[in-house]
C-alpha cells in the first residue's frame, strides 16, 4: 500500500498554519512525522507530500497534490489542527468520495477512542482532498486554541489511532505458516475485488456471501479488510477476494 501524507502547512513563510496554544506547524509536524514512521514500519510505502518551500499559500496546496498523484499514492492523508473560539472542540475528517467516507470514518472512531469530541465525517470540498485522484481525506485531529483538547492531546496516540484507521490495529497479525484457518462470515456481506466499497465497484465484481465458516487457504489483514484465497473457486475465479473485517473474522483450526 503506497499512502501519501500531507503534513499541514509547514512551508514558510506563506505557509504556517494557526497559532493556538500550541502551534498548528509543530503539531501537524509531530503527528506526521511519527504516523509515517509507524505505516513504514508496518510494511507500506509512504511519500512525503509536504513541500518545503512555496511561492504561496496556492502553491503550497498544488505542490502536495501534485505529489500526490504524480507518485500515484493509494490513499491521501493531510493532517490538520483546527481553531476557533477556544471552546469548540474535538476532532473532525473531510471526505467527498464514498470511498474516502469509508476511510475517514475508520480513523475518526479510532481517534475519539482517544476520548476526543465525535465532530463528524464532512464533505466541505478543500483543494488537496478534491484535486488528488485517489481517495482522500483531510484530518482536523482536534483544535488547538482549546485547552481541553490540548491536555488530552499525545502525537504518539494520534499517530497510532491514524495509523490504525488507515490499516486495522496492530492485533490483526498475517497468518502463521505452520496453522491453518478459516473465515468465519458473521453477517451477509460481499466478496470484493478491492476494499473500495461494494457500492463503488461493478455489480459483475461482487459476489454474496452468507454467513458460515469458510476454508481458506491464505489470508491477510489490510485497510481493515480480511484478503483471504478461497481453496473453493465456486466463489469466483479471482486469486483472492477482499472481505469487510466487520462482517468477518479468522478462526485458526486445530
């Protein structure tokens, strides 16, 4: 997985971000720096879309975009703090495809676990989330003129609860290669091509699945999703097929 990360404003001397208790540039720069340390560490490719010098605010916004897709990411995430009157609060993710709704949504739950207000999925179109051509998402981690954001707020935590929305928690382990499993299909759900959402791909690509413990031969978690290789080619003749981890878990057999 090749994700792109935006790490807001940072491009003196246009370019700096809002000044609250704490300086948007440092905290953007703090959970970015260790959200791409963590996402290579797990195995991705991560490319830095964050420009380190601008002729403007414009510019700047181009120049991450234009990262972005030249580098063909498969996911685009900017990292922002929000402001206001210093008694908002919480944390907020803008999104326009139904594909980056999905994702967004993955990481806010996992950023309020932090005990941050649920401000919501929004769709407002900013320039880096309606210009790049992969699913987007613009992340206002919460504000930063708010001192009860601010006693709560840890960039090692923020970084983690991102990484984890983007790619499933930590616990969700690739198979060992001496055991053997199964998925077991808790609710009716789809086979999928891709963890693009069911609704996104062609009705020909999407096969039902009901509820029931399936053999497998191979499995993996990813973008919190279960890719698992069916011993059964009655369910497609795909090598492997993406499964919403919600709708699904692996049992290992004895």
């Amino acid at each position: 997985m090749k994700f792109g990360i935006d790490i807001g404003h940072n491009c003196p001397p246009h370019d700096t971000g809002a000044t609250g208790i704490q300086q948007e540039d440092v905290l953007t720069k703090a959970v970015g720096t260790k959200l791409i340390q963590k996402l290579k560490a797990a195995g991705h490719t991560v490319i830095d879309c964050t420009p380190t010098s601008a002729s403007g605010v414009n510019d700047s916004l181009r120049q991450r975009v234009n990262k972005a897709n030249a580098n063909n990411v498969n996911v685009f995430i900017s990292i922002h703090f929000n402001k206001f009157n210093t008694i908002a609060n919480g944390a907020e993710i803008f999104a326009i495809s139904n594909t980056s709704k999905g994702i967004a949504q993955s990481v806010l739950k996992e950023i309020v676990k932090l005990g941050f207000n649920n401000r919501k999925v929004k769709s407002t179109g900013f320039y880096v989330i309606k210009n790049t051509q992969m699913p987007a998402i613009l992340i206002e981690c919460c504000f930063c003129d708010s001192k009860v954001d601010m006693d709560r707020f840890d960039a090692e935590k923020m970084a983690e609860a991102i990484k984890d929305g983007l790619i499933g928690e930590s616990d969700h382990d690739d198979p060992k290669p001496d055991k053997k499993y199964s998925l077991e299909i808790t609710e009716k759900t789809f086979l999928k091509p891709s963890t693009e959402q069911s609704s996104e791909l062609p009705k020909d690509s999407v096969i039902d699945i009901v509820p029931g413990n399936y053999p497998i031969l191979d499995v993996r978690f990813e973008e919190n999703h279960y890719w698992v290789k069916w011993s059964d080619k009655s369910k497609g003749n795909r090598d492997g097929h993406f499964v919403f981890a919600k709708h699904a878990k692996v049992v290992e057999k004895d």
